[in-house]
C-alpha cells in the first residue's frame, strides 16, 4: 500500500464530505434493496432465510452507517448527521421485513467525551481520536418471533505521534517521526498522510522539498523524515490522516533535539 502526501484538510474536506454523503445514500438504497429481496425470498421459499441472518444483516448495516456518518462528521459534517442517517435506516428496516414488525431504537452516547455520539479529540499532544458511539436496540415481533437484542457500535480512529529532530548546518533540522494508526484499537492502515511543521507561528506542509519521506511497515506503522528549516529549539508538528474508511483524524506533537 502507498501512502502519499496529501492535500490540506481544508482543501479537500468539501469533496470529501460529498464522497461520504453518497456513501450514505448508497447504503440506504442498498439496504432497502436487500431487505425487499430478502421479503421476495421468503414469501418465495417459506423458511429458507433465518432470523439470525436477518438480525445479522441489520447489525451490519447499521455499523457501516456509523462509519459513513463519521467520516462525513470528521471532514466537516454536523454531529447530527449521525442521528439523521440512523433514523433513516431505522425506517427501512421498520417498513420493509420478512419477519414482521421490526423496531430498530438506537442512543448515541452522551458523556463527558462523546456529543450526540461523537467524539473529536484532536487537541491533545501526541493523540488523535476521532470516534462514533451508538447503543441500539432490536426488537422483532411477530406470530413465530419475539426477539429483545441490545449491542452497541463503536468506531473509533486513533492514531498516535512522537519524535526528535537532529542540526544540520545553520536552521536546517532533520525530523524523524513516528506515527502509528488505529481502527477499534487495533493496527489500521491509512490512506493518506499529510504533515505540517510550525515555523514563526505559521503551519508549513511539508512536501518533496523538503526530502520528504515515509515508510509503511503495513502493520499501522508509520516512520517519516524530512528537513526543514525552523529556528527554534522545540519544532511543532501536526499529522493529518485519512484512514481506509475516509475518517480523518489528526494529532500534534512536540519535538526536542535527540
């Protein structure tokens, strides 16, 4: 997988938040599509298609709507985007069921981090999250089927950063930097990887001019270098990333001479 530099949050998030947008309506319409042949099915060949299926299908759908809410939230969206996307498909799997009546209940999770089920933590030195939290609740009610499920969706992108810097002659710096990216606490690649450096209380991309490079270890890991020329003693950092699932997320770092 090839990991490049890329372009600025801010001028790209636009297409991005189309890009998730579409993603959305793609997977209500492919739900609904589903669920209307599953019904097909079974009004087809009586018992050829189980309950447990369906509820799985609907777990499924459910955490990709998270996903694509996140991403749309994360590159700009409003938080309720999410609540939006889920009503949605709650109504269509409450119109559309083999397996007769199907409510669908779902709570994002308020507290001292998430809002409306988002949490954007990208602030804090050295770690970056950005996250969606949802409880649900499923109920199936028919002559054959009285079924109660309670689960919860969470997805969460981290991603972590650390490093130093070496003199070279005059302002000029060598950086090496770390940075590792999480999906759900686990090893995840990125698709994209942007950096910045502060110099006179101005960001600065970094790009080929600056001998960029970066090394992908394909476990989530991320090694960088580049030169620059930056006065201070201590040199500001910021990583921006976009993982496989366009959730963009990023971290700001401190680093000292080694």
């Amino acid at each position: 997988m090839k990991t490049r530099l890329g372009k600025s949050k801010a001028g790209s998030s636009g297409q991005l938040l189309i890009v998730a947008a579409l993603a959305i309506a793609v997977l209500i319409s492919s739900t609904t599509i589903y669920v209307y042949e599953l019904s097909k099915e079974t009004k087809s060949e009586k018992g050829s298609l189980s309950i447990n299926d369906f509820i799985l299908s609907l777990k499924q759908n459910t955490r990709k709507t998270v996903i694509s809410s996140l991403a749309n939230v994360s590159n700009g969206g409003e938080k309720t985007v999410l609540t939006s996307n889920l009503n949605e498909l709650s109504q269509v799997f409450r119109s559309l069921t083999p397996f007769g009546i199907v409510d669908l209940a779902f709570t994002p999770l308020n507290d001292s981090n998430y809002d409306a089920g988002i949490w954007l933590s990208w602030n804090t030195s050295d770690i970056g999250i950005s996250s969606a939290y949802t409880n649900f609740t499923v109920k199936v009610q028919s002559m054959t089927e009285n079924i109660t499920l309670n689960y919860a969706v969470n997805v969460t992108t981290t991603i972590t950063i650390s490093g130093y810097y070496t003199k070279l002659a005059g302002e000029e710096k060598l950086v090496n930097l770390t940075c590792n990216a999480y999906n759900e606490g686990k090893p995840a690649l990125a698709k994209n990887v942007t950096l910045f450096y502060e110099r006179l209380g101005s960001w600065i991309p970094v790009n080929s001019s600056n001998s960029f490079s970066i090394t992908d270890y394909g476990n989530g890991t991320y090694t960088i270098s580049f030169t620059a020329e930056i006065p201070s003693n201590t040199v500001q950092f910021s990583t921006h990333v976009y993982d496989l699932r366009d959730i963009f997320v990023l971290a700001n770092t401190t680093c000292c001479e080694a």
